[in-house]
C-alpha cells in the first residue's frame, strides 16, 4: 500500500465508523419516535383484508387473524417471528358475512364477531366460538350465538373478552363517536343475546379492541389512534398510545406481556407493528413466557442497534490490521 494511502486510511476509518454510528442513532430516534418496531410483515395474500387480531396465551409467538366481508371462512395463525401462517382453521356451517373481531379468553376459547355492518341493514350478527385453533390446520363447526344490539342496529368492530372472567363488551362504530355496550354472561346458542347500554362513550370510528392479560385495562384503537382505558373505573380514559402511519388500520391486540400491543393494516405487503405502552398500575402477565423476539428487536431494546455492532467490529478490525501492517513495513 502507498505510505500517502495508508496515512489516510486509519482518519478514514475514524470517520467512517462516527457516521455508522450517527447514522444508527438517529435510526434508533425514529423509532422510538413512532413507539415500537415492525416484527415482522404479512405477505400472505389471504390475508388481504385484515379485521381481527388475537395473540395466543398459550401457543408462543402465535397470533390469530381474519379478514372481513367477502372473505373465507377460515382463521389464520401467523408465526408472530415470520409473519408466516403455520395453520388455517375452516370455519364450516355458518353463515360468514362480516367478521370484524377476535377475542381469547381464559379458558382457552377463541370468538369471532361477526357484526360488522357499514350501512346499518343486519338483523343476524352473531359471535362464533371454537376452542384455540393453534398451529395446525383443522376444520370446525362453532358454536353460534345470535347477538343483537339495544341501541339498535351498530356496525360493531371490536370485541372485548376479559381474560379472567370472560366478560364480554363490544365498541359501536360511531362518525360522532362509539359506546361501550355490554354482552349478558350467557350466550345460549338458539336464543339472541342483546348487547346492553353501559353509557360509556368511546373514541370515533373503533376499528377494534383488547384487553390486558389481568383483565384490568382494555386498548381501543381506531383508524388514527388508540386510547388505554381502566376496566375498574367504569373504563375512564387513563392514556393514549401512539400508532404508526398505516394504509387502513384496523386491528390491535395486546401480547401475553401485558406490556405491548400488535397493531396491523388491511392489505398484502403490511406489517405487524409491536408498540410498548405504560399503565397506571403495572399489569399482571399471562402465565406463560413471553413470545420470543427477533434477535435485531432485541438488540435494538438494549439501546445499540446490531447494524452499529457489526459495523464497528468490521471497522475496527481494518484500523487494527492497518496499523499492524504499518509496524511490519517500518524499518
């Protein structure tokens, strides 16, 4: 190597390794600037029109979707690392019209709402039950509950299902704003169920709900936004939760941690955003271990993003080897 060369390459080196590092460092601004990270995108074309999302408590980084009208009858579970699907459920012998909501409770059941309704025309919404699918691929014939509205015919597209009672609410769609309407604890099978009045208002526009494993807090997300809410005080606002620019949001779940939400969009190609957020009182967890995370979110939590890791040793290594090969060349 020229001597001129080799004077400049350890200054180069320095400077090369600052912007790498600058360059990580405001990546890792624009993070935490939007709350979270993507873990991982949907590039399944079934799953085209997204409208419910539930995270298993049982089955480590697996989540559960659906698309909305005109979509088959089927449940998808999504390795939550990958975003592949790992198992399809058909659902058989029901009249699939509008499901908008997922929900998991406690006792190992999955329920479907299908009560989505944009020009306020059904008389037949309905919940669906069936135990968790998991990673497999299965056909099932669900339970059936015919459920009705007291405020009258609502497009409703979040269902809240309490982890440790199974108590039920759903969120009316409102353009002035939605209500919280609560489901009777029994769901017969060949009787309709009515949704009661709580006079709680919600947010406009609810694309969709859930609730934190202790059943203590539920998030309510909308195309926009999303608002945390303590179920112990007749669900009074207590936060809001920042989400990510998205084509349509329409889904959130909160994972077994208690601690953060996936958030997703109808279309091929979305991701699946994982968002950190705070309550009031810390949450009890789900008795299961957390879903495992991609090495890169890993390291991006620990504060030096993996880029910056891989950068610097490569980096340092040449200024290493620069400087040796200087000393072997001096007489």
């Amino acid at each position: 190597m020229n001597p001129r060369h080799r004077r400049l390459l350890i200054p180069g080196l320095l400077i090369a390794l600052l912007v790498v590092v600058v360059v990580a460092t405001v990546t890792g601004r624009a993070d935490a600037a939007t709350g979270g990270s993507v873990a991982c995108t949907l590039t399944d074309d079934r799953i085209d029109e997204q409208s419910g999302l539930a995270v298993s408590a049982t089955h480590p980084d697996t989540a559960y979707l659906v698309n909305d009208s005109g979509s088959d009858a089927e449940v998808y579970a999504v390795d939550l690392a990958t975003c592949e699907v790992v198992g399809v459920t058909e659902i058989e012998d029901v009249p699939w019209r509008d499901p908008e909501a997922l929900a998991l409770d406690g006792d190992g059941t999955l329920w479907i709402a299908d009560t989505g309704d944009n020009d306020a025309v059904r008389d037949d919404a309905r919940l669906y039950s069936l135990p968790e699918p998991g990673r497999e691929d299965d056909s099932v014939r669900p339970d059936v509950h015919p459920v009705a509205f007291e405020t009258g015919r609502e497009d409703v597209e979040a269902l809240l299902v309490d982890p440790t009672s199974s108590a039920k609410w759903v969120v009316t769609k409102g353009w002035t704003g939605g209500e919280l309407l609560a489901m009777p604890d029994a769901l017969p099978t060949d009787e309709v169920s009515t949704a009661t009045s709580t006079g709680v208002t919600m947010p406009i526009l609810v694309t969709d709900a859930s609730m934190t494993p202790d059943g203590h807090y539920a998030v309510v997300r909308t195309y926009l936004g999303a608002t945390l809410h303590d179920v112990r005080d007749d669900f009074a606002e207590v936060g809001t939760i920042q989400l990510p620019a998205q084509s349509q949001g329409e889904t959130i779940a909160v994972e077994p941690s208690g601690t953060t939400v996936l958030v997703g969009s109808e279309g091929v190609g979305e991701p699946l955003h994982r968002l950190t957020f705070e309550t009031p009182e810390p949450v009890e967890p789900a008795e299961v271990a957390e879903p495992s995370r991609p090495a890169s979110e890993s390291s991006a939590a620990e504060g030096v993003p993996t880029v910056v890791w891989v950068a610097s040793v490569t980096i340092l290594g040449l200024f290493a080897g620069a400087l040796l090969l200087r000393r072997r060349r001096r007489p």
